[in-house]
C-alpha cells in the first residue's frame, strides 16, 4: 500500500505538497511551497480544530484558511529542526506577515546552564524573513534542503 505521496497543494497550487496518510481515517498534508498544513480532523466544528484554536498564536488564528468546496483547514506550519533552526509566521496580521526562519548555532560551555543542557538553540540573529510562497526557500536557508 502507498502511503506517502507528493501531489499538487489544493491551496496554493504548488507540486511541493506532501501527503502521509496515517490510517484510513487520517491524512496530514504539508505544502513546501506555501508552508501551510492541514488534515482530515481540521474541519470547522471539529474537536481538533477547537484545541487548536486554544492554543494557537493570534497570527496563526488569522492565516487559517478554509477550502469553499472541502471545508478542510488549512494552517501555517512551526517547523523546528535541532542543528538547523526553525520556521514560523512571523508578523502583526494576515496582511503583514512573512515566515521567518532562523539558524540554530551550538551552546557554547558557558551558556550550558542557561539553556539547560541543550546542544542547539535558535538564534534569532539569523533570522531572515521569506514570503508566503517561498517556504521551500526558508526551509534550505537554515540547511533542511540544499540551497
């Protein structure tokens, strides 16, 4: 059976989209072109969602997109990598916002007790912002893909 497939992004029209299906019942799909991600539990009304919407920043409330024909949700991914970085919406609304995507650099000895035993952190003077369409773009800036 064929679990895991690239296919065109229904929200954005990118062939960069991947889909895993987990079981008959659940599919996640991450788009690498827009950088947002859904699956079969994000419908509105659905207990998934309503946790999500407890939990999630303002920003990521107001870049939620629902497909008219499907109802599916669509949601911008936090990706977090250790020894690469991290990418998240970055901005004060859903008409100023970039993905912003900062390199992780190791702990130097002095600071071991600061970041309690972490090898990596994030640092945010790195940070670079990229536009909507260009996640694939900020996922090689902090080294997930070739550049």
């Amino acid at each position: 059976m064929d679990f895991d497939n690239l296919i065109e992004c229904s929200r954005c029209g990118s062939d960069a989209a991947y889909i895993q299906e987990i079981n008959p019942q659940l599919k996640i799909e991450m788009c690498l072109g827009c950088g947002f991600q859904s699956n079969s539990l994000m419908r509105q009304g659905s207990e998934f969602l309503e946790e999500q919407m407890g939990i999630l920043p303002e920003l990521y409330k107001a870049l939620l997109d629902e497909e008219e024909e499907t109802g599916k949700i669509w949601m911008p991914s936090t990706t977090r990598v250790e020894g690469k970085g991290m990418i998240f919406a970055d901005g004060s609304s859903r008409d100023n916002w970039a993905w912003a995507a900062a390199r992780d650099v190791e702990v130097k000895e002095d600071e071991k007790e600061k970041y309690k035993g972490a090898k990596y952190r994030t640092d945010m003077t790195t940070v670079k912002h990229f536009k909507e369409k260009d996640y694939i773009d900020a996922l090689s800036y902090i080294g997930i893909l070739p550049e």
